[in-house]
C-alpha cells in the first residue's frame, strides 16, 4: 500500500474547484476505471453543454476586436490595462513542507492589447509586462513578460498568417516544480485559413516551440538538464459554424519533440481532438475540446502514453447576479524526475460568482488535480505504477466595481500538495487585495 504524506497547503488567488482521477496506463484495473471516470464525467458535460447551446439563436454578431478597442489613432487601435494582482501576505514562500516562511507580497502588471489595420493587412499584438516583490525574501521577486505578435492578411478565401510568441517569467512552471526558476518559451506559427463554403473553414499551421530553463547559478535541481526541448506540430483544424453563436471543431495535429540534454526522452506522437465554442452572446461561453492523444517515446523502456486528453472551460450566467464556471482537464506533462519523465494530469475546476448588491460581488472557488507520474522501466521488464501526487485549492473573495473599469477585490486562498516525497508536500495561504483598472 502506497503511503500518502500530507502536505502543507498554501493560498492562491483563483476561482476554481476540480475534481480529478488517476491512471497509469492499463496496468490495473483501479486506474482503467479511473481514466474511463474522467472521460464519461467530461464527456457528459461536453453533450449536455452541446445541447443546451445548440437551441440558442443569435441575437448579436462577433464584435470587430479592433472596434471595441479602448483607444483608436488611425489604422492602430489600443486597450490598455493595470492590475495589481496582489498586495498581501505569503505564508508560505518557498513552497516548503516544514518551517514554512511568511512574507509580504505584490503583483503588478501592465498587458497592452493592440491592433493596426493597413490595406487588406491585420497585425495584432499582446504585450504583458509583470512586476512580483517580496519584501522579505527579494531573490523571490522578479520581472516577467510575454510578447504575442500575428500578422495576417485577409484575402478572399484565403488568409495568411505569421505570429510569434516570446515568455521570460520567474514563476512556478505548473504544479510539479515548487521552486521559482527564470524559464522562457519562443515560438513561431505559420499557417493559412482556407474558407471552404459559408460555414466551413480550413486551418492549415505548423507551429515550432522551444522552451529553455537558465538555471546555471540555481542552487536547486538543474531543470534545463530534463525540461529543454523543442517541441514542432504540423496538422489541421476544421471549423464548422453550426450557428452564429456555436462553432463545431476538429483539430488533428503531429507532434514531435526533442530534449536538448535527455535525448532518451524524445518522442512522437499525434492528437485528436473534437470540440465545440460557444459565442460570448450564447446561453453558455467557452469552448470544449476532448479526443485522443498518443505519445511514443524513442527508446525501449521509457513509458508511452495513449488515451483521453481534453480541455473543458465552460461559464453560465443565470438571472444577470450568478455565473456558475466548470472546467475539465486531462492532459500529460513533462516531469524534471528522472526516472518518471512526465505525469498524466486530471483535473476539474469550479467556480461561483454571484453579485449581491449594487456594486458588491462574493467569489467562491475551488481545484482538484492529481498527477499520476509514469515510470520507466528496464528492458524487457512490466510496467510498474509511479506515485501520485495531489493538488488543490480553495479561496473565496468579494469585490467591488467602481463604474465599468475598476474592480477592486479582497481575497483569500489555501493551497496544498499531497505526494509520497516530504520535500515535494506543502500548504500554505495567500490573500489580499487586487485591483483591475481599465485605462481611459
């Protein structure tokens, strides 16, 4: 029996629930039902949801983003923003299982949203610049950006397009890595939509990531020597407006990556994955995707994967005073371990908004995940089960909205990791308060 060590919790600042299982591949039969769970769990939402949105009819058009825009100069339109995530208390800084660290914290940013139209030309651009302080522990803070850029050109039934990602951040790498670690990601997309009838359309892209650690002078473990790689996915999406407000997909794509340091890593494989958006003017906004996903690692004994994936971000406002969100996740990731190089990784999410006078709005929120980490094995031996490791939210908040571009809000949110290894269990809480400002 797999002992579990409860960890420390901490507190974040998101408005979620999930609720995930387990699976280790077919080797038990606890861990099939496990996976088949999450698929008819996911998957029922996925119909219901379909259903429901489907007997909607339109009302309203898509806006032009570049006509919504705060700011317009000519050709370039602008939608600037502040936010100041946080201004509060850590109580546990570094992630840590005992003697827990508490400081005071902050989180600014400035994202910049701009468009600029020239001819038949369109390029679009997301500029995010972060600020993170701890007045305590300063080798904490830190300076993050992201740069999105796209260029495209609108012809008849063709469209063109090119973009770029840049990301340099000091944050947390998802749930697995405790540790705060300065990591980039660049990318280049090309691709074109072919307009195939009044309804259809065609997305032709293939797009190349590369993801880097810089942890030369990092005291910790050495993430670029597992993590570095490079990541190129070449496929298809089809696109069928079902109605003005509901749009049925298909995305089919390879996927090919190759580890900088751990070339015994390297993979191929290919996703499929049918989905369905829904118009922000629909009885329910968001989109679901749920398929199918295989992984084929290069080298005997390294674990493979194939079975469900899916992502399910789904909101519904009743009476105009509650918004209810759902979401549903399944996917694998990466893993700095040696020896089990990446984890599956389930999860739902929910969350509750409900407006309670005027201005004021109460927030309730809560997560669940679990990562099931897969194990290599030697040569010619059974697959054995890895660990599993568990992560979870809770937090609550209330705001206040001062006309139609501020909002300010006081939250609270408790955080904690379950696993088997003492150094990766925590908990811990952080709360105070934010404050989104529109620029006029």
């Amino acid at each position: 029996m797999r002992g579990v060590l409860l960890t420390r919790h901490r507190l974040i600042f998101s408005c979620r629930w999930s609720l995930g299982s387990s699976d280790h591949g077919a080797e038990t039969a606890v861990s099939t039902f496990s996976g088949f769970r999450t698929a008819l769990v996911a998957g029922a939402l996925l119909a219901l949801l379909f259903v429901y949105a489907v007997t909607a009819r339109a009302q309203t058009q898509e806006p032009d983003p570049w006509e919504s825009a705060r700011w317009r100069f000519g050709p370039l339109a602008v939608t600037p923003k502040v936010e100041l995530k946080n201004l509060g208390w850590d109580s546990n800084v570094f992630y840590e299982h005992e003697d827990p660290k508490t400081d005071f914290t902050t989180t600014v940013a400035a994202p910049v949203d701009w468009w600029f139209r020239f001819g038949r030309g369109r390029l679009h651009g997301v500029d995010t610049f972060e600020g993170v302080y701890f007045a305590k522990y300063s080798d904490q803070s830190g300076f993050n950006q992201r740069h999105e850029l796209s260029l495209s050109a609108l012809l008849n039934r063709l469209q063109p397009y090119l973009s770029g990602l840049y990301l340099s951040t000091n944050d947390r790498p998802g749930y697995e890595i405790n540790a705060r670690v300065r990591h980039t990601e660049t990318g280049t997309n090309a691709g074109a939509i072919i307009r195939v009838s009044s309804r259809v359309d065609l997305d032709l892209s293939a797009r190349q990531t590369t993801y880097s650690y810089q942890d030369e002078g990092f005291t910790g473990q050495p993430y670029s020597t597992t993590l570095d790689r490079r990541t190129d996915n070449y496929g298809a999406n089809v696109r069928y407006r079902l109605t003005s407000l509901t749009t049925l997909t298909l995305l089919t794509d390879g996927v090919r990556e190759r580890f900088r340091q751990s070339p015994e890593r390297d993979n191929d494989g290919f996703r499929l994955l049918p989905g369905v958006e829904f118009s922000q003017y629909a009885l329910i906004q968001g989109k679901a995707q749920l398929g199918y996903r295989k992984l084929d690692t290069l080298l005997a004994g390294m674990p493979d994967f194939s079975g469900l994936v899916g992502n399910v971000e789904l909101s519904h406002a009743f009476g105009g005073t509650t918004r209810v969100t759902a979401g549903v996740s399944r996917d694998i990731y990466f893993s700095y371990e040696t020896t089990e190089p990446f984890y599956i990784q389930p999860g739902l999410t929910l969350g509750l908004t409900q407006q309670v006078s005027g201005p004021w709005d109460l927030q309730a929120r809560g997560s669940w995940y679990r990562l099931n980490y897969q194990r290599a094995t030697a040569v010619g031996s059974a697959p054995t089960p890895g660990r599993e490791d568990r992560y979870r939210t809770w937090g609550a908040g209330v705001g206040y909205r001062v006309g139609r571009d501020i909002r300010v809000g006081v939250n609270v949110d408790y955080v904690q990791r379950q696993s088997e290894y003492e150094s990766a269990a925590y908990e811990g809480i952080r709360g105070g308060m934010a404050v989104t400002y529109v620029l006029k």
